[in-house]
C-alpha cells in the first residue's frame, strides 16, 4: 500500500494524479466491499458471508441461518444470493435435469430457510 501512495505522491506533484489516484482507490474499495457482502441476514441482519459450501451469518453461532450455495446442484449467483436473503424470488439459470437438459426455474427462501422450488421458467 506504501507503495501505491508513493506512486500516487509522484504523480500529485506533476498535477494531475490526484484525481486518478482517488479513481484507484474508490474502484479498489467498490470491489473490496463487493467481494465481502453477500447480502444481510434475514432473520437477524448481519452480514451474510461465504463459508466453506454454503452461505451463512457473521453472527454464527447466535444465529444460525444458513443458505445453500448450489439449488439442484447448480450454484447460485451473487444476484440469486442476494434477491433470496432480500425474501424475494430468484431465476437460477440452468439447472441440469435427470436427461441432463437444462431448464431454469423461480425459486425462494421457504419458511424453513431451505430453498424452495416455485415454477419453471424460459
Ligand atoms: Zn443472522
């Protein structure tokens, strides 16, 4: 990081690496934060992050809530993680059947925290 300032200083004294420096870091932060959050935990609002297998709450072992990270062992998206702990339904794309033909389905956190499966979808 010490670095990276110092690049940053070289330029500010020619004039024009302040701006870009202040790009730098507000990307590198969006990413950081990004990367982190996974989505808030329904039951008790903590943070949700990416364990092992599975996704679970920061607050663990007081709160126990844990989502699968795969449905019909397709894995889920940050935008499918984040529309199921939001209470919403989600579209997983491509999930493989029996004759290993792929079809997408609605799904949604049910009453248990298990996923629920809601209807086909194109
Ligand atoms: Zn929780």
């Amino acid at each position: 990081m010490s670095r990276f300032f110092k690049f940053g200083k070289l330029h500010v004294t020619k004039g024009n690496g302040d701006k870009l420096l202040d790009i730098l870091l507000t990307a590198s932060k969006k990413l950081k934060r990004s990367r982190a959050l996974v989505g808030k935990c329904p039951k008790c609002g903590n943070n949700i992050v990416l364990k092992k297998s599975f996704y679970g709450c920061s607050n663990y072992p007081e709160c126990k809530f844990t989502l699968a990270e795969h449905f019909r062992k397709k894995k889920l998206t940050k935008t499918n993680v984040k529309e199921l702990l939001e209470g919403k339904e989600t579209l997983v794309k491509g999930i493989k059947n029996k004759e290993k033909k792929p079809y997408n389905a609605v799904v949604k956190i049910g009453e248990k925290g298990y996923i629920d499966f809601i209807s086909f979808s194109k």
